[in-house]
C-alpha cells in the first residue's frame, strides 16, 4: 500500500471522526439518558401499532404490604432529595401527567417487578408502593384505576407517570400530558373492592364504568360516655377564596416539597382550609406542628378528621 493512498485514508477517517463528534452527546448527557447504561433506547417513545384497551378489565385494588423496595425514605435522584409518605390514605392531588413507553417496558421498576406499559401502572415520586390511585382526566372526565410500583417522574413539575395503557384509557396518548386529579385507595385488610355491576342500560361506548368501594360490615361497638377526638391534621390557614388558600399550599411545597401531603377543604362555612397530614400518632403531630411553625408559618392547629 503506498504512502499517498494511506495520507488520504487518514485524512478521510479524521474528517469523518470530526463530522461526528459535532453531533454526539456527551458522556455525562448519555449516562443520565440511559441511565447508567440500563436502558439501551435513549429517547422514549410509544409502540409502533395501535393499542386497544378498551377489553382490559379495571383493576380490583386489594390491601398489600409495602414492597421491600422504592420505599427507601428518603432516596436521591440526580442530587435532589425525595421522601416517601408513611400512608397514601387520604392523598389527593391535581397536576400534569405524562407517560412513559417503549424505552422502560420490560425493564425493572423501583419496587422490583416488570415495568408492563399495557397494564395500568403509574410511577410517583412520593407515595409507598404498592399504591392503588384512581386518576380522572380533567378534560374529559375519563378515569382510571392504577397500581403505583414505580418512582417518576423527574422531570419538571409532573405529577404522576402512567403506562401507555392508562394513557390509551385516559385519552391523552397521544397529546403526551393531561391535567389530572388523582385519589388514593387504601383497602383495609380484608376489605372488599368491587367494581359497579354493568347493566343493559349501559352502552357499548361507556367501556369505562365507575368504581366504587364496597362498605365494610358495620361492627356494633358501644359508645363511651365521653369520645376523645383523634387529631389527624395539622391546620394552617381559612381562607374566603380558594386562590388565596392555593398561595399558602404552594409556599408549603416550595419549602417542604413532597415531604408533605397537603389538602384544601371547603367547609360549610364556605371557608376553603389548608391542611397537612394525615399523621399516625401524637408525637408525629406535634413535630410537625414545632417544625411548620419554625419554619415561618402561623402555628398549626390541630384538626380531627
């Protein structure tokens, strides 16, 4: 081989190298979306045929212990903090969803399973896993039962992620984010969790019927004289509009993030309150109390619930 062909063929090599190098990403932008190298697509996307959901059955929630794994409280993700909630019960919240594919299907979740994206899961930053949630589309009022056993999403301020399926289900596939409202359901240990039964009246197009939790056999208990209230809230704030009631639940969560489950009441005295809990026992209640109060806001007041 002569000098001359191989000075071209070098020279065509670092031209080609040089050409390339313009357009790659860098390592550190290819570690975070791949994920260490876990994930072999980089960019997600949904399957490349249709998907029907409309004969997939809503999920029958059913009390489960916490997973063994993703409830470590508190984990970090690309160096922000984050904390899991002692109990779902109680937890409602509105905001964007988004959803998540092709590029995690198969791989495994935070709790150890199977991500499946045509089942109806989720992924959220806060609650235990396994959480069952029934989310509603705002938009058209759609509703979903999931089973939360991931954590996501981490991008921007969404709320929650869902499988393809619950998006498919929900409307918004292929728009890419919903605004939604999503209810935890906590089953007590044995309770039963039953799906409305269909009748002839309903159409084919209702393929979405509601759900609703079956009562729990009424136990007789005798009343003692005196009922001592159980304090489950903390109350920070009454307010004569909701605007004003939201001002004060974001400048909670921009001090205290997910660390805190936060829920605004109207009660009958058209008053729209701010609460923060549920907490599990007294000493929880009065750190909480101590802290929110040392932390520049009026000191709560306990609330039974």
């Amino acid at each position: 081989m002569n000098r001359c062909f191989i000075f071209l063929l070098v020279s065509f090599s670092v031209v080609l190298l040089s050409g390339c190098t313009g357009n790659t990403m860098s390592s550190a932008d290819y570690d975070k979306a791949s994920a260490g190298g876990r994930y072999t697509i980089l960019k997600d996307h949904a399957p490349d045929h249709d998907v029907k959901v409309d004969h997939l059955p809503n999920l029958v929630p059913k009390w489960e212990p916490k997973s063994r794994g993703g409830n470590k409280s508190p984990y970090e993700v690309w160096g922000k903090k984050y904390w899991v909630m002692k109990s779902a019960k109680g937890y409602v919240a509105e905001g964007t969803a988004s959803w998540y594919g092709m590029k995690f299907h198969g791989h495994t979740t935070s709790n150890g399973e199977t991500y499946d994206m045509y089942a109806f899961s989720a992924a959220h930053k806060s609650l235990p896993l396994p959480t069952y949630l029934k989310v509603t589309n705002l938009d058209n009022q759609r509703s979903v039962i999931v089973r939360v056993n991931d954590r996501g999403p981490f991008h921007g301020n969404r709320l929650i992620d869902l499988s393809y399926a619950a998006a498919v289900r929900l409307g918004y596939q292929k728009k890419g984010l919903a605004r939604v409202r999503i209810e935890a359901i906590t089953p007590p240990k044995g309770g039963v969790y039953r799906a409305e039964p269909t009748s002839s009246s309903v159409t084919k197009k209702e393929v979405n019927p509601p759900i609703i939790l079956a009562p729990s056999p009424v136990v007789s208990v005798p009343k003692s004289t005196k009922e001592t209230p159980v304090f489950t809230h903390l109350q920070l704030g009454a307010f004569s509009t909701k605007e004003a009631a939201n001002r004060l639940k974001q400048q909670l969560f921009s001090v205290f993030d997910t660390q805190v489950n936060i829920e605004i009441v109207k009660q009958n005295d058209a008053l729209y309150k701010v609460l923060v809990g549920p907490y599990a026992s007294d000493v929880e209640l009065s750190n909480w109390q101590d802290k929110l109060h040392k932390a520049g806001f009026a000191k709560p007041v306990r609330v039974a619930m």
